[in-house]
C-alpha cells in the first residue's frame, strides 16, 4: 500500500462510457480514489450505492469520487446503469493503476489463493499527494467513513 504523503501515481483510464480520465484532470480538487474488486458482487455493489448516494456531500466539500476495477467498460456501463451510480467509474483491464497503486496482491477464498484487488481508498489532495491510506476496506462501512473524514478536515 502507498503511504501517506507520497506523491498518487499518475493514470489515464477510461470511464464508464469510453471517456479518459487522468489523475491530472483534477488538480485542485481533493480526489477520493478506491479500488474494488468486481462489478455487480454484494460488497462492491454496497460500496458503490453508498458513494454514489453521498455523492452531492462529496462535491459540496470539493472532493471528486473515482472506483476503479479492473472490469471492462462495457461492464462497468451495465453496472452504472444497473445501480443508477452518479459518479465515475474507472476500468483498468490492464492493471495499470492497480499494479501503481499497490492493490494487485495474493488473496485466499475458502482456501483457494489467487491474484486480486485489494479493496482499498486512498485520498489524494489538490496537489496530487496522498494525505490518506486505508487497506482492508468494509465495503458497506467505507462510504460514511470517508465522508466523516472529508467532512472534518
């Protein structure tokens, strides 16, 4: 995991609906960037609804909410539609900014072990630097979390 105070990795991926995305477009906004493993499962689906209903909150303290997986377009699209998600959606299938990021790593399922995303939020600050880490993420509990941190900063 990258550590607080480390300049973000930088990235251009595409959205939902084909549009690219670079960290750099956002400079001078707080940026709250988190990896997830897969559109449409319980967790994912939980953590999404719960930024995509905060959302309003995120932008009135001057935040831009970005998920990133490693799903197609096209899927992250059916999941956008699918969940009525009113934020960005990035899909990363060649891992670039999941490898940058530190989120690609060994996981085991009921024993099985394999390579995946770590559900993990960073926040990165208008200068582009990490001012705040959090691996091993609760999917449903991240959303409040985050704003609850936003909010009082």
């Amino acid at each position: 995991m990258l550590e607080v105070g480390t300049k973000a990795p930088s990235f251009t991926l595409p959205d939902q609906n084909g549009d690219m995305h670079s960290l750099e477009d956002y400079r001078g906004k707080k940026v709250l960037l988190y990896f997830y493993p897969k559109d449409n499962t319980p967790g994912c689906t939980k953590q999404a609804c719960g930024y995509s209903e905060r959302a309003p909150k995120f932008e009135e303290n001057g935040v831009v909410v970005l998920g990133i997986s490693k799903d197609s377009v096209a899927s992250h699209k059916r999941f956008e539609e699918k969940q009525g998600l009113s934020f960005t959606i990035l899909s990363d299938t060649e891992l670039e900014a999941i490898q940058a990021y530190d989120v690609w790593k060994e996981k085991k399922n009921f024993g099985k072990v394999s390579m995946g995303v770590v559900r993990t939020t960073y926040l990165i600050d208008e200068e582009g630097v990490i001012i705040e880490a959090n691996g091993k993420v609760k999917a449903a509990e991240d959303p409040e979390k985050m704003l609850n941190l936003v909010e009082n900063m």
